[in-house]
C-alpha cells in the first residue's frame, strides 16, 4: 500500500482566531524501535475562547506526536498501538489539564481530538470530543468515531430523536473533551485498510456544514488527497463557514 495525504485549515467566516489544529506526521523514522512503516495524523478543535483553545489544541498535537514517539522508542516488536495511542490522550489530557490549572487566562481551556496511526493495512484511531473519523470505501462512508456531544448521548440513549435534538440549545455542547478534569475516557477503534480506501478526520467545522451524504460525493477514485481536502474546506465554507474548518485526507493506494 501507498499512502496519499493532505491536511488544511481554514478560520471560517465569523471567528477572529482559528483554535483548530492538525497533524500530518510520518514516524517510521522518528524513533528507535523497530523499523515499520507508520503515519499519525490527527485534527483537534480548541475549546475555551481565543488563548485557551488555541493553547489547548497546540498541546494536544505537540503532546501527541512526543509522546507516541517515546513510547515507540521504548517498544518492542510487538507493540499494542491501540494502547499506546490511548496513553498518549491520556498524556495530552494531563498536560491540558496542567496548563489550564496554572494559569488564570487558560482556565477550563479544552480540546477535541481525533487522531490515527496507519500502518500496513489497518487504521488505530482514538477520539475524545466531537471531531470525526470517516472510512470512505467503494460507494459507503462509515463514520468510526462517536460523538462525545449532548445530542449525540440524548440521541443514543433514545432519550430523543435526531430531529428532535437539533432545535435544541444545547445541540453542540461537548460532554467530553481533554483538559476538562485530570483524567478523562478515551475510545479506540481498529479499522482494516484495503487499497482504494480513504480517510477523512475533521472538526465539527465541517461535518457541521456539510451532511455524512454530501460528503461522500467529494471522494472520487483517482483524485488526489489534496484536491479533495481543500474542495471539502471550500464547499464547507459557502454552506455557513460559522466556525474553523480542519480537514485531513487520506487516500490508501496501490505501492
């Protein structure tokens, strides 16, 4: 397999500050374990206005990337990445956390935070908050993440429909995110990879402009990873463009 990737952020059309971040970061060589072919991308979305959220989400992403690398580096040939990549939310919660514990301006500051680790024919991924996984493969798209929004629990627990929930007020409240307390749930997922596959990680500035439906239509075979990112984040911004748009694009194909 061959891996075709691209990740862009826009601030939208109503935010001064853009408090999302992204990563798109190749570790087969960036540290000492055993030699394997492994990618980690990952999109996080800052909560707790303009200092704290841009504060937050840049922690999640520096935190992220360090400490999978050290923890590669001390790993053996048979790693558990699903772990792994769940101690490193645990680690970025506790620095967010810290951060925002010792400093007045960053107080309650939080992050969503979707990431994945690709390696030859699977997908780790972990999540906290509501930025998404989506699998796109053939003509279906999978969303593998799970909301951590009061919506999506009322939703779950069949307390009301999904057209009941969106003329509420509390719809976007985040009922989980890192830094919000000292330790914190994160969920993981295992996905097979087949060639022909695509990834999509994004924050709610998008999925929120655009429906599961209509975003499948962007994701055609042959297009290139960057094409398809930055026409998601353009069509995201004519539907509304209310909050920051963060997209990353992963396109599995033929070595």
């Amino acid at each position: 397999m061959r891996i075709e990737f691209f990740g862009n952020s826009d601030i939208g059309k109503k935010r001064e500050f853009n408090e999302d971040r992204f990563l798109c970061a190749d570790l087969s060589r960036d540290h000492a374990g055993p030699p394997r072919p492994l990618y980690l991308f990952a999109v996080a979305d800052g909560i707790g206005g303009h200092a704290g959220g841009e504060v937050a989400s840049y922690l999640a992403m520096e935190t992220l990337k360090d400490d999978l690398t050290r923890r590669l580096d001390q790993a053996g040939a048979d790693i558990d990445l699903r772990q792994v990549l769940k101690d490193a939310f645990h680690q970025a919660n506790r620095e967010i956390f810290r951060e925002g514990a010792g400093a007045e301006r960053l107080a309650g500051m939080g992050t969503t935070l979707v990431a994945a680790l690709i390696t030859p024919g699977v997908a780790t991924a972990a999540n906290v908050g509501d930025s998404r996984l989506y699998l796109i493969r053939g003509d279906s798209m999978t969303r593998i993440s799970q909301d951590h929004t009061w919506a999506a629990e009322q939703v779950r627990r069949k307390l009301l429909s999904e057209k009941e929930v969106v003329r509420s007020p509390f719809r976007n409240l985040v009922t989980r995110s890192l830094g919000y307390a000292s330790e914190i749930e994160v969920d993981s997922f295992q996905v097979p990879l087949e060639t022909g596959d695509w990834l999509l990680l994004c924050t709610d500035g998008l999925h929120g402009s655009l429906s599961d439906r209509l975003l499948r239509k962007f994701f055609r075979k042959g297009e290139r990873a960057e094409d398809v990112c930055q026409r998601l984040i353009a069509a995201a911004g004519k539907r509304g463009g209310q909050d920051n748009i963060t997209a990353v694009v992963i396109s599995i194909r033929e070595a």
